[in-house]
C-alpha cells in the first residue's frame, strides 16, 4: 500500500491601510506606486468629476504573484466638506479638509510590508491679479504667497504681506516664462521649500516699510546717487575672480522624462579662460518644470554668478534699503559705479552698507553649448549603450552593458526582469567593457592559453579587478566574456596599461573556444545574474535596461534611454545530459596497456518528461528527436593540457583511440583522460574517464 501524496500549502497575505497624504483639498490624481509596481491614469483622476471621493476599481484574488495589486480603496480629495462616515472599511471617522486613502492592498505571499507612493497634484492660486501659471505648473509666486499666507502652513496674514511686490515679481516671471511645480516628499520642509523656490527664481524676501516685499535680483539702473556729502569711510575691494564659480548647474524633475531627475550643466568659457577654475553653483530638485524653463534658469544664473564684480562697504545717514540700486558718485576717492545694497546695518542713526557693483551681462558673454549644456545624460549624446544578455552554466543570465567613447561616463545599469509582466528579479549591474586584448588568444583550449593581457587605459581603468580563491574560480566568481566565449579567470594583476588574467577556465558554459585577435574588446561580467525559476524555461522574458551615468558627482538614471529586450530563455537546465555509462574497452576497468588502440563507448542520453531523467538511447522518448547535434570526444594528459578534439555524428556512441594516434599526441605512460560531450546550442557537462597505462 503506497504512502498518501502529499498536500502543500501557502499563505498570501493583504493589509488596510489608511494613508493622510495633506491638508486638503487635492485637485487631481496621476496614479500610485505599490514598490516597483507603477499604475498612472491618462488622464488623471479629477475632483470635479468625482467630487466627494474617486473609488479604485475593485479587483478580486490576492495570490502569491498579485503582490501590490490595490484590491479596493478609496481616495478622499480632502475638502472641508467631504464625507467618509459610511462604514466603508469599517471605518466612521470623517477627516473632513484632509486628503487621505483608505483601502486594501494585497501583499502576495510576503508578510512584510509595501512601499505606497501617490501621485497628487493642488493647484493654488491665493493672487488673483495674476494667472495661476501655465497648464498644471504654476507661477512661483502663487507657491510662495501660498507658503507664506495659508493658515495649514506658515499663515502669516495678509496684512503683513506688501502684495504688489509680490504682484509685480509674478508679471516679470510670466513674461520670462518661468513655471513650476513643488515635488513635496513626505520630509518636506516648508521654510526649506521656501529658500530652495526663491533661490531657483532669484528671488529675495526682506522687510520694507513693515511689510515682507519679495523682489527680483535682475539688472536693474539706478533709482538714485550717493554723493561724497552722503558716504564716509568708503572701503573699496576691487575685481577679483577669486572664488567666481565659471559653470552652473541645475538638477530637476522634468515632466517630459517620465518625471524622473534631469541634468543641465552651462559653462561660460570666457570665465574659465580668466579664472582658470572650475566651480558649479549646485540647486536644488524638488521642482518639477520643463527642460525649456530650466535653459531659461541656468542662462540667468550663469550671466549673475559667473562674472566677477567690485565691493564697497561705507557709512550713510540716507534712507539706504537692501536690494536698492544705487549709483555712487565720488570725487574724494575718484571713484564712480552702480551698486545694489546686500547688507544694511543700523549704527545709531547711520546706516553701514555692503554692496556689490551691479552690471549689466548681456547673453553675448555666454558660450553656450546646446550639445553639452543638458543632463548628465546627453553629456554622451543620449545615446543607447550596447548591451548583451546571454545564458550561462549556471541556470541563469548574465546581463551587461558597454561604454564606449560615445557613452564615457556609463558606470551600470539597472536592470529589470520579467515574465509575462511578473517582476522575476532586478539588479544594478557595472558597466562591462575593460579594454581590449593586448594579444591575440588561441584555441588551444582550457591551459595552454591561460593568460591574457588587457590594455584598459583611460575611462575603463576604473573596473577594480581582483583575485579569488579555488572555490570561487570555479563557481564563476570571476567571469569575462571575449566575443561570444565566456571565461573565468582566478587571479588580476593590475599592470602599467591595464590587466594581466591568469587561470582561465575557457569555454564556460559550453560557448566556443575561438581564436580571438589582439584589440578584441573584453567585458567584465563579474558574478551578477538574473535568477529566473525553472517555470519561465521556454518562455520570452522581457528584460529593462536603464543606463547609469556619473556625471558632476552624481549618479544619473537615463530613463528617455530604456532598452527594451525580449529574451527567450531556454534554460540549461534544459542544455543536453551527459553520456551515459563511459567505458575504455567495455571496461569496468580502466587500463590499457601502451600500444594498445583503445575503445571507448557510450550511451546517447535525452530527458524523459522532467528535467534530469537519463534513459539510455538516442533519440528522446515521444517526439523522435535528439538534444544534440554532435559528439565532441577531447583527450588530455594527467595535467588536463588538451591534446586532442574529435568530433563525431551526433547518433556516433564509440570512437577509438588508435595507437598512432596515442604516438602522436605524445601520451605519457602515466595515462591520459578523455571527456565525451553531447553538444548542441550548448554543451553538455563531460563524461570522463582516466585511463591507466601502467
């Protein structure tokens, strides 16, 4: 009587959750991130056509691989007058004036819990005088006058406010074209918010005529003139290009990219040549704005930061207010130019003054390069990187990416894998290429050529290399791939232009050994892989590649570059068996005595129905064909050199090894080795057989 079968079990798991993202009201929905799982609505989600509430489409089932499916929930827009008191999700409290989601989520066959993101958007417009902004991105004093004056976040009143400043900046920065959106994170600071949108615009708060005034730091002329009667102790610091930065940078998030971070960097070469120096004004990327307002931003900066300018200090009884702009006019010191007020300091009933010289630079003083002056990414010409996916002997994929001249600050990418829109694994993976052959590699095998010289000068130099032990060498701690032939190596030494490689186990996973000529490129694979389950053998896999660039001491996701690769998976697990039952003149012993032709024989081997089932035969049970195409037989000495390859039909199941033949390879009288592989796309691992000759 058999034993029962047994049964298996599983567990999923989901969670209800109830997430307050603000103080209300929010406008509109874009979509949510459940981990890396990404939902976006095109168009988004409006309050006013789901004015109390927006329900999320039910969606039965919660099974092991529905891991941040949204099962239900609602989002509540947050106005003052919603109601949430229904009973829905067993939940009565009614949070009225604060966006909030209740629902439940689905958490597959992991307990642990799910990283939720929402995508909401608030339109403000407190300054009716001027427009809200253009489309969904708003003029920056709407943002600010709202920072300032809303009562949920720094509410200062209205009253304290001078608000045709504030008019007025808004008209010049319609006119410039500068609008915004504010990215707020869940660590948001409003106050930090606040300098990081003043600094982006240029823009400064201060206290005038008991009001806070906001003006623009832009050219302006003089509104009157300082006399020798009006000044004393006039200091002056002349022109210097001590610590004036000759680039600006600019990190944002561009909406045109798919909302991910943008890069632009605009040097004024003039400067350079003058200062010899290199030094990048740094802001910050918690705005989201459009790649045309960011050229408008950083043209601005460049001709207001990159210039250098003199500096007076003095003392003055005039009514002298920061940020004025005034004109100094002084025969005591022979001295005239225009000035705007930085610091104003009372002393007693005398006013002491910093200022900085201010000067008009018109665009003409800009070099501007368009080919240069974008993202860390275009930096390289946007340009797609190489890439390569191949299987290996390990029951998994190798994935790689090549730099290149056109891509000189490629260091990775990341990588995503999927089958049938199931996420299967994700991993960031180093760019590959470290150089190229400084000779040319033979064929003769797995020792004879086991080392090779790699000139990696310049960018690829920066692949650090190094040795492992006997265990990692042969479980591929250390791979490289040489054309199409894949490699392991156990030791580098770094040499004057590049690498020297020792140990190379050549061949791996049953690639070709091939001749490979000097400057062939060499790329580093390391031991990265993309561990796929055996369900998805046969299957197409989609693979995702985004390039990493470093570029201005970051790192840079090229998201506009995403490649896109189908990949279909045969599995080695699926590569042929060994033979079975390798045999030396129908054995069981393994001698032979010298000069003595020697018989080996074997079995064809094919899988029957699961992996790993060896029946003797040749052909595979059902379906009439073989796993292979060809027999390859190799011969080594004791000390595993090759010293013959033979290659046979793929029905052959004995070859002989004749005496002359033996001769000729030179056998030793220790004995030798033979390996027989059964070998189709792949090889299967060898069957061998060490005979003895004395």
């Amino acid at each position: 009587m058999g034993l029962p079968s047994p049964s298996y079990y599983y567990y999923t798991y989901s969670f209800i959750s109830r997430i307050a993202f603000c103080v209300g009201p929010v406008d509109k929905l874009y979509g949510y991130r459940v981990d890396r799982a990404k939902i976006e609505y095109d168009p988004p989600k409006d309050r006013g056509t789901y004015p109390n509430y927006y329900a999320f489409p039910t969606r039965s089932g919660c099974d092991k691989a529905d891991r941040g499916k949204l099962m239900r929930g609602r989002l509540y827009w947050g106005t003052s007058s919603q109601n949430s008191t229904d009973g829905y999700l067993d939940h009565d409290l009614n949070y009225r004036g604060v966006c909030y989601f209740a629902g439940e989520f689905c958490l597959g066959g992991s307990p642990s819990p799910a990283q939720v993101v929402f995508d909401l958007y608030r339109k403000v417009q407190p300054l009716t005088a001027i427009a809200a902004g253009s489309g969904d991105h708003l003029n920056p004093v709407q943002i600010i006058y709202d920072i300032l004056t809303n009562d949920d976040l720094l509410g200062i009143s209205v009253d304290l406010i001078d608000k045709t400043s504030f008019e007025t900046v808004g008209t010049t920065l319609a006119n410039e074209g500068i609008y915004v959106s504010v990215l707020l994170r869940d660590s948001n600071d409003v106050s930090k918010t606040l300098k990081d949108l003043l600094e982006l615009i240029d823009g400064k708060l201060y206290w005038k005529n008991g009001k806070i005034t906001l003006k623009l730091l832009r050219y302006e002329s003089s509104s009157y003139t300082l006399d020798d009667s009006q000044i004393k102790d006039l200091e002056i610091e002349g022109k210097t290009w001590a610590g004036i930065p000759t680039g600006v940078s600019l990190e944002w998030v561009d909406p045109d990219r798919n909302f991910e971070t943008n890069w632009m960097y605009v040097v004024d070469h003039a400067a350079m040549a003058c200062a010899n120096v290199v030094s990048v004004a740094e802001f910050s990327y918690d705005f989201i704005f459009t790649k045309s307002v960011a050229e408008k931003i950083v043209e601005r900066k460049l001709s207001n930061l990159t210039f250098p300018r003199m500096k007076v200090k003095f003392k003055t009884k005039s009514d002298v207010q920061v940020y004025d702009v005034f004109r100094i006019d002084s025969d005591l010191y022979d001295f005239t130019g225009e000035f705007r007020a930085v610091s104003v300091t009372r002393i007693g009933i005398l006013r002491e003054v910093e200022a900085i010289e201010e000067i008009s630079l018109g665009t003409a003083t800009i070099s501007y390069q368009s080919e240069t002056a974008y993202s860390g990414y275009e930096d390289f010409a946007h340009d797609y990187p190489d890439y390569g996916i191949v299987e290996n002997a390990f029951q998994n994929i190798f994935v790689w990416v090549e730099r290149d001249a056109s891509n000189p600050k490629l260091i990775g990418a990341d990588v995503t894998v999927k089958a049938s829109d199931k996420l299967i694994d994700r991993k960031r993976i180093s760019h590959g290429v470290i150089g190229t052959l400084k000779n040319g590699l033979g064929t003769n095998t797995y020792f004879s050529d086991r080392t090779l010289e790699i000139e990696a000068e310049g960018e690829w130099f920066n692949i650090p290399l190094s040795s492992t032990d006997e265990e990692g060498w042969w479980n591929g701690t250390n791979v490289i791939l040489v054309d199409n032939e894949l490699m392991f190596f156990k030791e580098a030494t770094e040499t004057s232009t590049g690498w020297r490689l020792t140990g190379l186990i050549r061949g791996v996973g049953g690639t070709d050994i091939a001749t490979h000529n000097a400057g062939t490129r060499v790329i580093y694979i390391g031991n990265i892989r993309f561990d796929v389950p055996s369900q998805w053998i046969g299957t197409s896999l989609e693979f995702s590649i985004v390039p990493i660039h470093w570029w201005m001491g970051n790192e840079v996701f090229d998201s506009a570059m995403t490649q896109t690769a189908t990949f279909s998976w045969q599995g080695l697990r699926w590569r042929p068996l060994p033979v079975w039952e390798l045999r030396v003149d129908d054995g069981p012993g393994t001698y032979v005595p010298p000069s003595t032709d020697a018989t080996f024989k074997w079995y064809i081997t094919t899988r029957n129905g699961g992996a790993g089932t060896v029946v003797p035969g040749s052909t595979r049970p059902g379906d009439g064909t073989l796993e292979h195409d060809k027999i390859v037989v190799k011969v080594l000495n004791l000390s595993n050199q090759e010293l013959r390859e033979v290659e046979l039909s793929a029905t052959a199941t004995s070859w002989t090894y004749t005496t002359s033949d033996q001769t000729a390879d030179g056998v030793e009288d220790a004995g030798f080795k033979v390996r027989v592989y059964q070998v189709g796309t792949y090889w299967s691992p060898a069957a061998e057989i060490t005979v003895s000759r004395s």
